[in-house]
C-alpha cells in the first residue's frame, strides 16, 4: 500500500500533482519562455509590438514560425492508409475494414474537427514541445446516446507518471486540469457551493481554502484566474487501480436484459436485439434456431449473457477516475466524482499525444524554438542593426573655421539664401588649408552580408529552397520525377517526425475504436454511409472484435495523372488475369495503399458476379460495375454496453 492509498480520493489526487510538480515545473515554464518568445519577446529593452518610432524599430523575424508551418504541412499533407488487425480473432478483413470504416468516418467529420484541432496540436508541439488532443464523451447529446467530440487541451496543465509514454500500458496515471463555466460545472456535478477561482483568491492573492501550493504554481495558477465565471477541475485518471471491492462478488458472465439478447452464429453473424425486432414485429427470441445462419446456414443460438472477468475490483478493469475542485474544497470532504471512466473499456487514456522529438531518459524532446532560438535571436540583431544603420546614415562636412564665406562675404554656413555658392579668402590661409571636404556616413561591416547569410542557412534548412506551383499550362512538359527531385530541393527529410506522428495516431485510433464500439446505438448503425462496407450492417456493435491499428502516410505514386490511371489499368490486367487474390503482391512490390487493394478487389468481385448472375438470367450484363448492387445485409443490431458505465455523473466536454 502506498502513501497516497491512506488518503482520502481528492486528497490522494492533490498530493500527487503536489509531489509531481516539481519535475514538471521546469517543463512548464519553458513551454512559457517558448511562446513569449515566439510571439515576438525577444530583445531586454523591448519598445512594444505597436511601436511607431523609427529610433524604436526592433525586428522581429518570422523564420521559426515559417518552418513550423512548412513542418506542419508536410505532416498533414497526404491522406492517411490506415489497416486494422484484429488482436483477439483469427483474422477477417470485412470484419477489419468495418472498424477502420467506422474510425476514419467517425474522425473525418467536419464539424467535431479532429484533423482541425490535430493540425493545432502539431504546431503546439513544434512550438511548445507536446501537444495534446482530448476525447471527451458527451451524453444526451445529438439523436444517437450522445458524441464524440474532440478539443485542443493546453500542454501546460496535464502530467503523467513518469517515466512512461501515456499510454504505455504501465502508465498507471495521468492528471488534467481544466477551467470549465461556473454554472455548468455545479449542474454537471450537482455541487451548489462551487466558487470560481476568482472567488478563492483574497485579496493578498492566497488562497482562501489554505490549499497549500508549491513555489512558482501559485503565481502561475493566479495569473490565469482572471475576472471570469471559470473554475479549475482537476482530473486523476487511473489506468490500473488495484482497490477492491466491498461488496462486489466474483461473477462468471453479466446477465443481459431480456430486451437486449441476441442470436448469434459460430461464424460472427449477430442479429438484431430483441428490442429492436419486436419495433419490427417479430415475436421473442427463441433459445436456439435451427440452420437460420443467413451467412453460413449454422444453427444460432440466444445470447442471454456475457463473460466478464472474474475479478473484484471496486472499478471495471482498474478504469478509475477521480475529479476535485482543489481551490474550492467540497464542505463534506469527498471529491466531485470518484467512480468508473465515462468509457471503461477504453484501453488507454483519451487522447493523442504528439512530441516534437525525443531525448531518452526525459517525457520530450527539443522542438524548433529551443533549437532555432540563438539563430533567430543573431538574425534579428543583425536585421535590426542594418536598419538602424540605414536611418542614421549622414553625410558631414569638414571645413576651416575661417576663410570660406557666401556671395555676401559672410560665413557660409550651408542655409539655402546662400545660393550653394562658396569664396575661398585668401587672406586667412595662414590658419590652414582652405578646403571643404566631406565625409560619408558610416555602413555595415564588411563581414555582415557573409554572416547572415550563414544564419539565414540554418533557419531555412528545413524548408524547400525551391517551390513550384504546376498548372494546366506547364506540368505537362515537367517530368514526374523532375517534380519530385523540385520538391525536395533543400528538404531535410521530415519522415522521422511523420512516423512518429503515425506512431502516436495508431495508438489513438485504438482509443476511439473503444468509444465507438460502446457508444454507437443500432440506429446509427445503421444509418452510416460508408463507402465500401455495405455487410457493416451485418455486425453487432459488441461483436466487433478489438483491434490494433497501423497508421502510415499514403506512397506516392510514380507520376502524376496519366501513370496513376496507367497503375490502375495494370491492377485490373492482374486481377483478371491471375484473379483478385494476386493484387496483393502486386500492391505489396508496387508499395500501392491496401485501402486502394481491397476496392479493386471488390469492384472486380462485383463484376464478376454482375456477369455470372447475366449469363444465368440469359440476359446481356449491364454495363456498370456491380450490376444491380450487392444483396442486403441484415441491420446492426444494439450495443450490449453503449454509453457511459452508468455509475455516475459523466465529465463534461473541455470548456
């Protein structure tokens, strides 16, 4: 038993960020220095971002923020080849192709905008060395048992245990703190007393609830605590909690409601609910049907329940989460919630993490202003001394004392009455020379072209130096490989960032396929569109089997339009002439999308039944491919466990 198990749940969460912080201080502060400095902070006697004197011009150059952004494209720039591989059936790819349908459509919607707020969290970690994108579940939300929705979370309020990535499976914690509406978080947590964060500060700037707080948090926490209705809840999620139950017993199986069994063959065929078949008119489900597998004429059988582990723990698999409000403490002495996560089968925590780089032995690695920061600081000096040097560029004037006068015989004195007309006297040459000369203001070092340009070398090294734009007009004379060789012109490759990007995203896609398989509800099964999944509806939410996901970005091809139609008419070629079964080789050697295998595969499987049902009928084939379409599958049936655990009040969606 550890330290924290002899304190209260809030107070357990409390003492760990408490212990914690300190290894996390320095990150968080130099993720501070990082945009200020990106965001122009850059010079010790700083004039201002709106300053309008010329004597006051201070540049502020925009390479780092140039090469995020070239960085940024470059991983977001191709459509990503996803597979599926189940990990706990022999391996069916309809079954595979199902999850990876229902993932890509559920992260491809616009309005939820995961690939908008994955974009935000690729620049913050190219900016600020992590950035994070987190999956809430919002009940009663929408037509379908509620949604998915997904947000930018700031880097600066969450940690993990260390020295793990979040979502090894050893990492048995994570804390997350969020600044959420006054009144939505008294209804979601049904605790009037809450307070603003405003309203636990006095006016000394201590905390009235004596909440003790390390150096340097307090200072940082009060500054965000503006004059706003906002209040900080902190989250504790457990991966592996190990509490025991006290009143749970150990069960074999966990008994379905009569409205929620099921017929279920050997091969994976699952029916509707009961439920649902009843809305269509059909009587209750017998214990066994004889031959009714529409899919292998097996025998189906009523699922009246299903396994469950053995254990008893106090929460579902370890799932356990704590919420507190550290700065408005509850009078009864009891957190906000301390029960299940909102998704318990989830198999890690529920977002995505991306990372800049990595350096061993430490949660992140260097991003571009840590390593670009001298660079730009020297390139902003320069830039700046050069302009200055140009505004105070004079030319001067050396001339006796005596002995040079105007047209008057009066000292000239360079006024425009004096006709810039000058008269040696002669007569005073016994002082000195009597000449005018003049002397140039002064310029730039010689050496300073030389210099900045090495600068400007390594703040561009990692951006093309060479950038075209094809048209209509002049890609057709262009060969495809001269394009290629144009576009990595000056490129440092960025593929060692984009696979780990990859990386990151086929652990997330894991995570979602978890909430989509407990939260989708029949009915919008079977309203999905998704393209090239027509036995989807075959398949019983519950049913699906866990899977893994890879995550590549898609290859190129070798040309532009006319080799990608020419690749196309030689996979038909293959396909007819050595069946369906040999694009896979073909695609493996070609490096062709598997996603792109699997929908000539079909789209020739379609044809050929198309041809084999005319040449039955004795009527000619219609000249579209897959003739009168595929035959219809039977609808999704329900979920067994959709939506939240039901153990208490769900979180509510990032504020």
């Amino acid at each position: 038993m550890s330290r924290y198990d002899e304190l209260p749940a809030h107070k357990a969460v409390d003492k760990r960020f408490e212990d914690n912080f300190p290894l996390w201080r320095g990150i968080y502060e130099a993720q501070d220095e990082l945009l200020r400095f990106l965001s122009g902070d850059r010079y010790i006697n700083d004039s201002g971002a709106f300053n309008k004197d010329r004597r006051g011009v201070q540049i502020r150059g925009q390479d780092i923020q140039d090469t995020i952004r070239h960085v940024v494209a470059k991983a977001t720039e191709k459509p990503r080849s996803v597979e599926g591989r189940p990990i706990d059936q022999d391996d069916d790819p309809d079954a595979a192709e199902v999850m990876v349908g229902l993932v890509t459509n559920e992260l491809s919607d616009p309005y939820k905008g995961f690939e908008r707020e994955r974009y935000a969290a690729i620049q913050s970690c190219r900016e600020q060395r992590m950035g994070i994108v987190w999956m809430d579940y919002v009940p009663d939300f929408g037509a379908y048992n509620g949604e998915i929705f997904y947000g930018w979370q700031d880097p600066r309020r969450i940690m993990w245990e260390l020295p793990y990535h979040p979502h090894h499976p050893l990492c048995g914690w994570l804390i997350r703190d969020k600044r959420i509406d006054i009144e939505e978080a008294r209804r979601t947590y049904k605790a009037k007393w809450l307070e603003p964060d405003r309203g636990a500060l006095t006016a000394h700037g201590t905390w009235k609830s004596g909440t003790p707080l390390i150096q340097g948090y307090s200072d940082w926490l009060a500054a965000a605590c503006v004059n706003d209705d906002k209040i900080t809840i902190r989250e504790c999620w457990y991966k592996n909690d190990t509490t025991i139950s006290k009143t749970k017993k150990p069960l074999d199986y966990d008994e379905l409601k009569p409205d929620a069994r099921y017929l279920s063959c050997s091969c994976g065929f699952a029916s509707d609910t009961q439920a649902t078949l009843k809305r269509m008119g059909s009587p209750d489900l017998p214990e066994q049907v004889e031959g009714g597998c529409p899919t292998c004429g097996g025998n189906l059988n009523r699922i009246d329940a299903t396994d469950v582990s053995a254990s008893v723990l106090a929460y579902s698999r370890g799932r356990r989460l704590v919420v507190s409000a550290p700065y408005s403490p509850n009078p009864e002495d009891i957190p906000l919630y301390d029960k299940g996560w909102p998704i318990t089968k989830a198999r890690s925590f529920p977002a995505l993490f991306q990372f800049a780089s990595v350096k061993p032995g430490a949660p992140m690695g260097p991003c571009d202003v840590d390593l670009m920061w001298d660079q730009q600081v020297a390139q902003d000096n320069l830039d700046t001394l050069a302009v200055q040097r140009v505004f105070e560029h004079r030319n001067y004037w050396i001339m006796p004392e005596v002995g040079i006068n105007d047209f008057r015989r009066k000292r000239f004195e360079f006024r425009e009455d004096q006709q810039n007309l000058m008269f040696r006297d002669m007569t005073k040459a016994k002082y000195g020379p009597l000449e005018v000369q003049q002397v140039s203001g002064t310029g730039l070092d010689p050496g300073w072209g030389g210099v900045r340009e090495t600068i400007n070398q390594n703040l561009t090294r990692y951006r093309p130096t060479g950038d075209i734009g094809l048209t209509d007009d002049n890609s057709k004379d262009i060969a495809a490989s001269t394009v290629a060789q144009l576009e990595k012109q000056g490129e440092v490759p960025t593929q060692d960032f984009i696979r780990r990007c990859n990386q990151e995203l086929s652990m997330f896609y894991g995570v979602v396929a978890d909430y989509i398989s407990a939260t989708y509800t029949p009915e919008r099964l079977s309203r999905l569109n998704i393209d090239g999944t027509d036995f989807l509806l075959a398949i019983k939410g519950d049913d699906l089997p866990n899977f893994d996901f890879v995550v590549t970005e898609t290859p190129d091809f070798t040309g532009i339009d006319k080799e990608k139609s020419q690749a196309f008419d030689s996979a038909m070629q293959v396909a007819a002439q050595f069946g369906p079964e040999a694009l896979e080789a073909w695609g493996q050697f070609h490096n062709v999308p598997k996603s792109v295998i699997r929908t000539i595969q079909k789209l020739f499987q379609a044809q050929q039944q198309a041809a084999e049902e005319a040449a039955m009928a004795g009527m000619p084939m219609d000249g579209a491919a897959g003739g009168q379409g595929m035959p219809a599958m039977e609808s999704a049936a329900a979920p067994i466990d959709s939506g939240p655990n039901g153990e208490g009040i769900p979180l509510s969606p990032v504020a």
